[in-house]
C-alpha cells in the first residue's frame, strides 16, 4: 500500500440512532484524507422504520459525508426465523453478498469495515469474495446466539481478518464466544465529539414535555428504549426520589427499536404512580446535545451493555453521573471519582447515588470536572481515530 491511499468502505445495516452510527461518524468526520479514501455504504433503507429507530442520516450529511445504498429492501428478517425464514432470508443475503463484492471489485476497495450483526456477515464474506481484507466492529454476542445465527456468527468473527471492540470486558466475551485468542480482538473506545445544542434549554424542555420552571433539575437517560436500558429499574428509583424531591423531574430519551410494548409498559407505569409531566419518555429526532442542554444529572442504568456513547457524552460535557457496573463502564468511570457506580438492578442503590447529587452541587460539579478531564485524555475523537488508522494499516498490509 506504500505511495497510495488505502480504501475503506464502512457498511452498516442503516442509519439509526445507535453507538455504532456515533462512532462511524466521528471516525468518517476525523480520518485522515491523505492516507485513507473512507466512504460510508448502507445495505438497505427502511424509511418507514426511522420513527421507530431514530434516523442519523441529517446528521452524516450535515457533516459533508456521503451516504450510499446498496439499494436492497429486504434482505435481512426482523424476527427470529424459521426454516421458510431462513430459506427466504438466504436469497437476500446471497443478494447482498454478491452486490457488495462486485462494488468492492468495481471501486477497488482494499479494507471493508462493517457494523451490524447482518451487514458484518455480509461483508465478510463479500471481502473474501472480491478478494478484500475485512473488520468487524461488535460490542456483544447477543445478536448470534440464537439455532439460527450461532453458525453464521462463528463464521463470520473466524473469517474476519480483525474485530474491534470497544471495552475489555467484551473483548473477553467475544473471544470465549468465538473460541478465539484474545489477541485477536483489538479493543479500541469510541471517540465521540462533545454533543452540541441547536436549541435553547426552554424550547428543548417544551418539546420533551419537561416542567417549564428551570429551578426544576432534570435527571437524565439518553439510550434506546429497549429493556437492557434498564429504564424500569430507575422508573422504580425515580418514584421514590420524587416523594421526597418536588423540584426534579426524570427524562427517558430514545427510541424503541421494535420494542413497543416495553415502551409503552414504561408510559402506563408513569401513569399509575401518578407521575405523568415529572418522569418524560420521549424520541427526539435533532441532535443529542439539544437534549443534554436540559440534563443536570445524567443517568445510565443499564442491565447489560458494553460502553454506552452517551456516558462519553455525558463525560465530554462534565456533567455529573450515576452508571450501573456492566460491561465496560467501570473500564472509564471510576467510582466517586469521575461518577457514580452502582450494582445493575438496585433501585435502592440507584436512589441513593441519585438524591446524593442531587443534594450536593459541590460534589456533583467535582465528579463532572474530574469526568470531563478523563474525556479529554482518553476519549477524544482523535484517539479512537488513531487507533483505527493503524489498525486499518496493520490490517490492509
């Protein structure tokens, strides 16, 4: 590769709001143009599903960056399959595969990196076809683990020429999932740039149903609406804390990504304790930082994750936090030194840590500092991208 710049093209499944679309913008907003051609590829688009999802494709092109298509609708199933399932989802896939090799082929494309359970499948082996080197990026197992999925997942992190993670407890998790030496996951942080506001914090409290009086202190969580957010372990803390609390309100934002019915569980619950305007479950489709611009206290109350991009977020703003040991969390937070830590699933833990900030300013303020000095050592865009571009060398040859 001496003397010319390496092509990288970046395939998810599509644009939604989630920790693997933060990270591929900030890594397409940072890599070097001199030594990287990097360009960004979905398989499908499904625009009926972004209100469901949340959809960053504003985003990507507020940024410069182009977003193709591979042009395909349904290639992959939504639900667990069976066998007509699977024979129907094998001819999407066999679909892909073919149409990704060829543009590989076609634009001379040197390193595929890819997103997504589906799409990394699909690029893999696509890679091996057209005779380009491969990376998936994967934060767990989950998505493989079901009759159908474990031969494909076992395939496709074997035949990868490198995965990438984003915490040592999933590097560890990965590799004794797939039978593979450790060493053979890299492990690198998302980078993520500190979220910016588009609106006032008036017009953002308005828009997400918040209580207008700004002396109201809003404790926050930004992640998917699904259940291993955890939501309802800190809806059972959040009831607690506002009998005694009459000035704070609780902020859930995010998507459902086909979890309807836990969100909606989530709604009928607020209002059987009565505390409908003072806990909020909404989507927001702008920016994060119009959301974080209202969020005093931010909250990560995860059953089970890897490292959430909002908690970086959260540390890049210095805003005060209370997360859940799980995953890779405690790798960046470290407990009453730049957050919080509580055990995932303790409502009374959670209480605690919470009301704690909310009754100390001092000490909220001296966590939020503390987080955003650790934020800027470690958890820049411009070291997550780094790391990346020498991997992407490493591996390219």
């Amino acid at each position: 590769m001496t003397g010319k710049r390496i092509r990288v093209l970046s395939v998810l499944n599509e644009l939604y709001f989630g920790g693997h679309e933060h990270r591929l913008l900030s890594l397409a907003k940072n890599i070097d143009p001199d030594r990287f051609e990097h360009s960004v590829l979905t398989l499908t688009r499904d625009p009926d599903d972004a209100a469901n999802q949340g959809a960053m494709r504003q985003q990507f092109r507020a940024a410069g960056i182009a977003v193709e298509d591979l042009g395909l609708s349904q290639w992959r199933t939504r639900r667990a399959p069976g066998p007509a399932r699977v024979a129907g989802a094998s001819l999407g896939v066999a679909a892909a595969i073919s149409r990704l090799a060829a543009l590989i082929r076609r634009r001379g494309i040197h390193l595929v990196e890819a997103h997504h359970t589906g799409a990394m499948f699909v690029s893999v082996l696509a890679a091996k076809l057209a005779g380009a080197r491969s990376i998936v990026t994967a934060y767990h197992t989950r998505s493989w683990e079901s009759r159908w999925m474990r031969r494909p997942g076992m395939l496709t992190l074997r035949w990868a020429d490198a995965i990438v993670t984003d915490s040592h407890a999933r590097r560890d998790d990965i590799a004794g999932w797939s039978a593979q030496p450790r060493s053979r996951v890299t492990v690198i942080p998302n980078g993520i740039e500190p979220p910016r506001a588009t609106r006032t914090r008036s017009e953002v409290r308005h828009l997400l149903g918040l209580p207008a009086d700004p002396a109201v202190k809003v404790v926050g969580q930004i992640s998917g609406i699904i259940p291993s957010k955890g939501h309802e372990v800190l809806l059972e803390a959040a009831a607690r804390i506002l009998e005694r609390e009459p000035r704070v309100a609780f902020l859930f934002v995010g998507f459902p990504r086909g979890h309807d019915a836990y969100q909606q569980r989530l709604r009928r619950r607020i209002d059987e304790l009565g505390l409908t305007g003072r806990v909020c479950v909404a989507g927001y489709p702008g920016p994060n930082g119009d959301v974080w611009s209202v969020i005093d206290v931010h909250v990560h109350a995860s059953l089970f994750d890897s490292l959430p991009n909002a908690i970086i977020e959260g540390m890049s703003l210095g805003k005060p936090a209370v997360v859940t040991a799980v995953g890779g969390i405690p790798e960046i937070v470290t407990h009453d030194e730049t957050g919080l830590v509580v055990p995932p699933g303790d409502a009374g833990a959670l209480e605690q840590a919470i009301t704690r900030l909310l009754r100390s300013p001092d000490e909220a303020a001296r966590l939020g500092a503390a987080a955003l000095r650790r934020y800027e050592a470690r958890l820049r865009p411009e070291h997550m991208t780094a790391a990346l571009e020498q991997l992407f060398l490493r591996v390219a040859g």
